[in-house]
C-alpha cells in the first residue's frame, strides 16, 4: 500500500487569517477516475475531499481538469495553485509543499488474463515491457531502477490500450483506477 494523493502546492495559504479576502485558489488534477474525474459527483473523490476541506477552513476553490503533463506544468509556472493527487517524490518538493496523505491507493501491476507472471523483487520484472504514465511518481525504487524496461505513456488509457493489444507485457496502476 501507498500513502496517496497528497495535496502538493501553495498548502500555506490556507493558514493564514486573510483567506476570505484572498481570490479562490485554483485546483488541479488530471482524470483519473475514482479520484478525480469533473463528470464524477464532486469531481471525484480526492477532489471531494480536497474542496471540502478548503470550504471549511474558509477558502473558496476553482478545479480545472487537464492531463498530468499540463497538470504538473501548471503547478511549476503558478497557473495553479493546488494539485490535488499527487503522489510524494523528491523532485516535486522544488515545484511546492505536500500535505500528510488523505488517501491510501494499492498499486497493481496488470497483465493480459491468459500471461503468466510471478515475482518478488523488481529483479523479477526485468524481461517485461512495462507501460506508466509519463511523470508519474510510483516508488522511489521502481522510478530509479533504470534496468526495467518502462515504457512512457501518455494515461493510464493508453496504457490499457497497449496492454491488450500487446505491445506493452504489464501495465501499473491503483485498484480502483484500474477497476
């Protein structure tokens, strides 16, 4: 399990006394449904929570939903104010602060329904293409191993995508995302 969706932005705004008088702070996140989706009721569930927590604390909030990319682009340039599911890694610290983690996501590998695949280490996973989202942080041992053969993708699916039609061997996602 991994501690997910963590608020990453300009989190010490929401200390200080003059937040009524302050414009609304800008939310971002890509689709990534259960979790963030604007089709979805209150825009997903972290966005739910995320606004939730900010109207009570006595902010007002704007979300806009664009992909990852543009997402994490928009956060380093201040277009945006807050990225609500961001999973923790080192270099995101230079682009803004993270709050404590408000969700839990389990992390799955997926593979075709008739492949086989048993592992224990990361070691295991070395023969097999492996489709992630571009920019995604999963683990600081999966990102910084560079003997697994990661193949970039643009969302989560395209990488589904790839999957059945076999040109990645596994792909890797949350549970729920996947479901």
């Amino acid at each position: 399990m991994r501690p997910l969706l963590c608020v990453l932005g300009l989190t010490a705004m929401m200390f200080t006394a003059l937040a009524a008088a302050q414009p609304p702070l800008r939310l971002v996140a890509d689709k990534w449904p259960p979790f963030s989706d604007s089709a979805m009721p209150g825009g997903g569930l972290a966005t739910s929570i995320v606004t939730t927590a900010l109207t009570r604390a006595g902010y007002a909030s704007e979300f806009e939903e664009v992909p990852w990319a543009r997402a994490l682009l928009g956060i380093g340039e201040g277009r945006y104010d807050v990225l609500i599911n961001a999973w923790y890694n080192e270099s995101r610290t230079r682009l803004g602060q993270f709050s404590g983690a408000y969700l839990t996501n389990r992390i799955r590998l997926l593979k075709r329904q008739r492949e086989a695949l048993g592992f224990k280490r990361l070691a295991d996973l070395y023969p097999y293409s492996i489709a992630v989202v571009r920019d995604y942080a999963y683990s600081p041992a999966f990102d910084g191993d560079s003997r697994l053969n990661k193949v970039a993708v643009r969302s989560f699916p395209s990488a589904i995508r790839m999957l059945a039609a076999g040109r990645v061997d596994l792909a890797v996602e949350d549970e729920y995302v996947a479901r």
